[in-house]
C-alpha cells in the first residue's frame, strides 16, 4: 500500500468515508489510478456505490487498458469524485492517443509476433479528452483545463469541445481567449443554444465593466453570474480570503448593512420594485419584512410571475426544488436579493445581488457560539421567535459596516454605487443560471 494511502485506509477501516474522501482527495494528484483504484474501490464498497466498486476492480485488472482507466473515471466524475478521476483519465487519454496514432498494419504485426498482447476495447481520445475537462473543471483546476484542451485541440469539435475551452477561459480569468474562442464557434443546435446564449451575456458584461485585475472580487463576480456583490468581507483579504468569508457568525447588523446596500443599489441602477416577494422560509420572510419597511413597500408572498417584485431570500440553499426553478427564469422587471451566498455550494440560482459570500453563515436566530469572560465556549439556544419579531432586531439594528482587521481594503457606499451604475444596462437580464465555480478569484475555504 502507497504510505500517502495509510491515513485514509485507516479511516476506512473505522467506516468513515467522509473522512477518507477528505483524505484521498488530499493526495490524488500524487499518486496512479493503479495506486488509488483499491482504496475508492473499498470506499465505494462502504458506502453501496456498487459500479464505481466494480469500475475499480476492473481496472486493478487491467491498470494500463485505457478503456478500464476511462470506465473508473467516468464513474468517479457520475459520483462526485471528480479529483480521483483526474489521474485515470489522464492516463487513458496518452493510451487512446497512442493507439490511434498506431498504424493497423503495425499493431496486426507486433501482435502476431507476440511482442506485445492484444489490446483491449478501442476508446475514443476525443470522449476521454472531454471526461478529463469536465474533471477538471469540476475541481475548478480551469487552467488546467484550458490548457489540456488547447494541447489536444486537434480531436476536438465546436460544441462541447470548444465551448468547454471557452468556459473554462472565463473561469481562469482569460477573457481574451474567451473571446477569440467563442467569435470561432459554428452555431450551436438547440441542445447548446441556452450556453451560447449565457456564454454571449457573460462576455457583454465583462465588455461593459471589466474587472479591474485578477482580485476584483465584485468585478469577476458580476461577469460571471451576472449580480453585483453588495459587501466585502474586512477580514483577511490579503490573508487569502480577498473579500469572501469562510465561516462568519452572522447578526442583525449585516441583515440590515447588506438591505442598505441594496438599497444603494436600487438607487444606482434606477430600478424601482413595485412590492416585496415574502419566501416561505421563517428567515427570507423575516428579511423581506425588513426590506420591505426599509424601501416603503408593501409585501406579499411570494407568486412565480409576478412583475416587478424584489423577491428575498436569507440563503438560497434553504428553500425547495420548486421555488428555485421558478426563480430561474426571471419575471419582467423581477429582481433577487440573497443576503448570505454559498460560494463553495453555490445555490442552483445565481441572485441579482448577494449581501456576502460565505462558505458556512450562522443565522442569527440559529443556535450560536459565545464565549464567556473566562473563555469558556458555550452554545445558546435558536430563537424561536416568529419572523416578525425578527424583522424588528433587523431594522433595530445597526447599519454601520464592520471596521474589520484594519488591513483590507475600504468598501464605501460611493464604491458599489459606481461600480452598479456602470453595469446597469447589463444587469438583470437572462436567466439566472447556477455558476458552480469560484471563478479567478480565489479565496481560502475549510473543508
């Protein structure tokens, strides 16, 4: 067993496989798919994932066959375990490339002379070469994507192939290449027509107010899915955080700073919402309560269809199937606000504005840390109130933005309401589709 495997192996044997994929994922890239194969096997036997078990178990028969190496990676990418395909991939793809280049008549002659065995089931480089992008992309590895795709751009096509290569440019931050890419596309069919459509808005946003560098939180944000960032975390930004939070217990003050800064928004961009959207969770309807106090509008549930609504929402994530793909497909003149935005599970919409991005965001009225004044670390109590009452501490709160650790930069009020009169003309338009990737901008994340 390869010495990276031993922690893993172990927390396996003590049947914790949420624990060994945390392990396993930190040492793939350092190890074969022969060499990771028997561990995800035993994984995918703990857990029922039974053709991803036999996947493995085929390919510890065959550790060089490219078509065993793409059937084990193809099932790690349908079960979420993009990074432990990464490996198995790659190599089936110089196996498939090698045995296309072959002549026939070669391959015939090495076999007959029994300087080599048979060959096992022909796999097409083309397939493996879009399994291992899409890989890629799942674990935003997206310059590595780009240039996997560009090395073997002789076996692509248009769409997917090409298309994946312009995506990925656009979450590494190459808007040039993007661009060049895209303007070489053949027309997609109607299966493509919905990624050309958001690839075409996404570039016209990033041409109507670029990103001023490769840390412009708000700037690649507002590229990529189309909502303008309200605040920036004053925490940590050249620590690596660069205006994101990673854990960040939340109070009524952010509730109320981040409907303030919508309302900066509104101002900014003209737009002027009719009523408030109530959602039907306890926290989106205690924040709409709010919002609508605070903008002088009147609220009512919240109805799919419904023109020119601000609708709510505390976190995306919490609300149902249903909701979400209503919101998807934006009203005339409808606008999402999301106060707390998961930026390592993004919700399945992409908000019009976002208070935060956070990876995990304690609510106010969950269950919450405290320490006494002899240190001592307790939790107290979720608070049960309805969400009226919690719309009250909302607007009773303060407004004034966190001062931070000094170190970051300022986020004045004037700052987001240039940057969203800029982008007005932009913003709001299309569906609101789910963008999976952090994009350009990287931050620091726990797992």
């Amino acid at each position: 067993m390869h010495a990276d495997l031993t922690k893993a192996r172990e927390l396996l044997d003590a049947g914790d496989p949420q624990g060994a994929v945390r392990e396993l994922r930190s040492v793939a890239d350092g190890l074969s798919a022969a060499e990771l194969a028997p561990a995800v096997r035993q994984l995918a036997e703990l857990v029922g994932i039974d053709d991803l078990a036999g996947a493995a178990a085929e390919l510890a028969a065959d550790p060089s066959g490219p078509a065993a190496l793409y059937a084990y990676g193809y099932a790690c990418i349908e079960h979420g375990l993009s990074e432990f395909a990464v490996p198995a991939l790659r190599q089936a793809l110089r196996g498939a490339r090698q045995a296309a280049a072959e002549p026939e008549a070669k391959a015939a002659k090495r076999r007959l002379f029994g300087r080599s065995r048979p060959a096992g089931p022909a796999v097409n480089p083309r397939q493996v070469l879009l399994e291992l992008a899409v890989a890629l992309e799942d674990g935003e590895r997206h310059h590595e994507a780009v240039e996997l795709l560009r090395e073997h751009r002789d076996v692509t096509g248009d769409w997917p192939d090409r298309y994946l290569l312009v995506h990925n440019a656009l979450m590494a931050g190459d808007l040039d290449l993007a661009r060049e890419v895209f303007g070489q596309l053949s027309a997609p069919d109607d299966t493509w027509r919905p990624a050309a459509d958001r690839i075409r808005r996404t570039l016209a946003r990033a041409a109507a107010v670029p990103p001023a560098g490769p840390a412009d939180l708000r700037g690649w944000h507002h590229v990529l899915t189309g909502g303008l960032l309200a605040t920036l975390s004053p925490y940590g930004h050249d620590a690596g955080m660069t205006g994101r939070w990673a854990y960040f217990q939340g109070g009524w003050d952010d509730c109320r700073l981040g409907l303030e800064r919508l309302r900066v928004v509104l101002d900014a961009t003209g737009r002027r919402p009719a009523a408030v959207a109530l959602l039907p969770d306890r926290g989106s309807r205690a924040l709409g309560l709010a919002a609508a106090e605070l903008l002088g509008l009147p609220a009512a549930p919240y109805r799919p269809g419904t023109p020119d609504t601000l609708v709510v929402a505390y976190d995306l994530n919490e609300l149902d199937g249903e909701v979400l793909s209503a919101l998807h497909e934006r009203a005339p003149g409808e606008l999402l606000y999301e106060h707390a935005t998961c930026w390592t599970d993004t919700p399945a919409v992409s908000a019009d504005v976002c208070g935060l991005l956070v990876q995990r965001i304690v609510a106010p009225w969950e269950p919450r840390m405290t320490v006494a004044g002899d240190g001592e670390v307790t939790s107290s109590p979720a608070d049960e109130r309805p969400a009226e009452e919690l719309a009250r501490e909302i607007l009773a709160a303060s407004a004034e933005p966190d001062p931070g650790d000094g170190a970051t930069p300022p986020d004045p009020d004037a700052a987001l309401a240039g940057f969203a009169a800029r982008a007005a003309a932009t913003w709001a338009t299309g569906s609101r589709d789910r963008i999976r990737s952090a994009g350009p901008v990287r931050s620091s994340r726990f797992d």
